[in-house]
C-alpha cells in the first residue's frame, strides 16, 4: 500500500490517488530508456550496454534497484559517433585527395 493510501484509509476514505493523465513524474520516467531498451536502440547486447555504464560511458538514472538511461544521454552518444564518423570519413576523403 502507498502512502498516499494509507492516509486515506486512516481518515475513513479510500481513495487512489493516480490519474491517468499523468504527471512530472510520468513525464520523466518516459524519457527514460531499460538496458534492454538501449540495447535493442543501439543495436547492442545488454552486456555491452552494461559495459558502458560501468566504464562511465553511458550515465544512468536509477530508481531504487532499476537502472534506466535518460533519452538525452543516448541522444548525445549517438550524436557524438555522428559527428566521429563524420570527421573520420572527412579526414578519409582529404587523405584520398593527397
């Protein structure tokens, strides 16, 4: 039983205290991402997902026991690999010229 429940209970109401609309906390759990979620994105393992939040690659967000990476995160990784893969093809291509 929640809090907010219990409360509720005690004053003689019984009440849930959910909407369907939601809130900012369903706000920001949906721009959370599951390892199993960031993997299946990147097209990788979770082993390898887990690799990179150890080695501090990949920060996380978590809630209680669960692990959960923010949207913005893997946003920014990929646009840094973009952007790497841009520079190496750009870099490549001037090679090519010489």
């Amino acid at each position: 039983t929640r809090p907010a429940q219990m409360a509720t209970r005690r004053s003689g109401k019984v009440a849930d205290h959910r909407t369907d609309g939601g809130g900012p906390a369903e706000a920001a759990l949906s721009r959370l991402l599951s390892i199993s979620q960031t993997a299946t994105y990147f097209g990788n393992s979770e082993r390898t997902v887990r690799r990179w939040i150890a080695s501090g690659r990949l920060p996380v967000a978590r809630v209680g026991r669960s692990v959960f990476i923010p949207v913005d995160e893997v946003r920014r990784i990929i646009q840094m690999e973009l952007v790497r893969r841009v520079s190496a093809g750009a870099n490549s291509a001037m090679d090519d010229k010489q």
